[in-house]
C-alpha cells in the first residue's frame, strides 16, 4: 500500500526545530517533502512574491527551500511538476509554527497561508501551530496524529478542508476540541526611532496580546488546555451581510 505523501511547509524556515520535529512525526506514517521558506516570513500572510526573481534551492534529499513567502514555497512546490514532489500531494502540513495562531492570527499568518494555499488547490491542508512553553516532540507527535486522522478521513471520502490547530503548553496527552475562531487582539502600535544617522524609521506590531473565550471558541480550547481543531473557510463572502450590499447598490443606483 502506497504510504501517503505529505507537502511540508512553514513560515519560520526550512531549518527551524519546529519543523524539523513535525517531519520526524509525520514520517511515522507519510512520505514528506519539505518546501519551506530560507529564512523567517512570520506574519506575510499570503504575500505571493511577484516582482522579483525567486531562488529555489535543495539542502538534502526532500528537503527544498524558496527565497520567498510561505505561499510562494507551496505554490512552487504544487507547480513544479516533478521537480519536487513526484506525485500529488495527500495533503500539505505546514508548521510546526513557534507560537500560536489563534482567532484573528489567522489572517496574518504564514503558516495557515502556507496550507490555505494548498487548499485552494483541492488538497487537504493542516497548520500546525504550538504554544511555545508546548513540550516540541510531544505537539509535533499531536499535529502528526491530526494529519493522520485527516489523510484518514479523506481517503474515506470526506471533502478537502484546511483545518488550523493550536497546541497549548504542557508534554502531551491533550484532549480534542472542534472549536470555531476566537478574538484575539494585539492592539495597535508605531514605535518611532532615529537612526545614526538622523533618520526615521519605526516599528509596527502591538505586544501582550488578549483574547476572548467565546463558547466553542479556539481560544477557550487553548485555555481549557485543549487543542482547538478550527476549520477555515476558503469562501470569504461575508454571510448574513447581502442586505447591506444590496442596499448599498440600491442607494447608487437611486442617485442617478
């Protein structure tokens, strides 16, 4: 029986331990392909890198790396014909991210860019994300149980999704959630700085983030010491809003 074939990617690196940990478990039941970014790209969310060259390199046998976003590295890997992967994918697995991607993270985030770019192209995809107090081998071994059960539930039949899990601290032996997105907020904030050289250049980014532990919700999950198991729509049409659109072109269309 041919073992499944995993796409990895991350967003802090072909190198970083975290994925590193999450290929080691993985390979207990999947063949992995590792197409990750050379270096950090936290937070570029699903940034396509369009207007300058991009380098494409292999550091060991199924192990590549891409000069450029998380997004870039999947697209690349998916688009390659065999240069990379010799045959589809089962499902792309990005992360294991060093920290969480809870809630609103989830717009910024590479990790979750990396497999929502997988998952616009029909395949199962998974981010994978840990508490960064989370025991490595341990959260590497519970992303890897979850990919399995979604390989499992897709040669069954079941439609391709993106799921997004995050793993709170502790060293194993977490319960299961299914949850939807929480609130988180990092607040907003510039930081202005002069340079030696008399010019200015600021940093953006708030610190300390909160959220909310709405019923049902992936933040409640983390709290519980639980890992939540969120599925992410790829459709962004904003339900229940119609009416305000459809008022919005009213009221245009009655100042002709």
């Amino acid at each position: 029986m041919t073992r499944p074939l995993v796409l990895l990617s991350n967003d802090d690196g072909y190198a970083a331990p975290n994925l590193v940990a999450l290929s080691q478990a993985l390979a207990t039941f999947a063949d992995v392909v590792v197409c990750a970014p050379e270096g950090n790209q936290s937070a570029t969310s699903h940034a396509l890198t369009l207007h300058r060259v991009l380098r494409l390199k292999q550091a060991a046998d199924n192990i590549f790396y891409v000069d450029g976003t998380p997004a870039d590295c999947v697209y690349v890997a998916l688009h390659s014909g065999d240069r990379i992967l010799s045959r589809p994918p089962t499902l792309c697995v990005s992360g294991m991210n060093h920290g969480l991607n809870l809630g609103l993270d989830v717009f910024y985030s590479g990790t979750v860019a990396a497999a929502r770019e997988a998952a616009l192209r029909g395949i199962p995809s998974l981010a994978v994300s840990a508490d960064s107090k989370a025991d490595r081998t341990a959260a590497a071994a519970a992303g890897a149980r979850v990919a399995r059960a979604l390989a499992d539930a897709a040669a069954a039949g079941a439609p391709p999704v993106l799921l997004n899990i995050n793993v709170p601290p502790g060293s194993g032996d977490w319960k299961l959630r299914a949850t939807r997105l929480g609130h988180r907020s990092y607040g907003g904030e510039v930081v202005f700085r002069t340079d030696p050289r008399g010019g200015e250049y600021l940093w953006i980014g708030g610190s300390n983030p909160t959220h909310h532990d709405a019923p049902g919700s992936d933040t409640e999950a983390y709290d519980a010491g639980e890992i939540g198991v969120t599925p992410l729509a790829l459709d962004l049409t904003g339900a229940g809003a119609e009416p305000v659109a459809s008022e919005v072109v009213a009221r245009i269309a009655g100042l002709r």
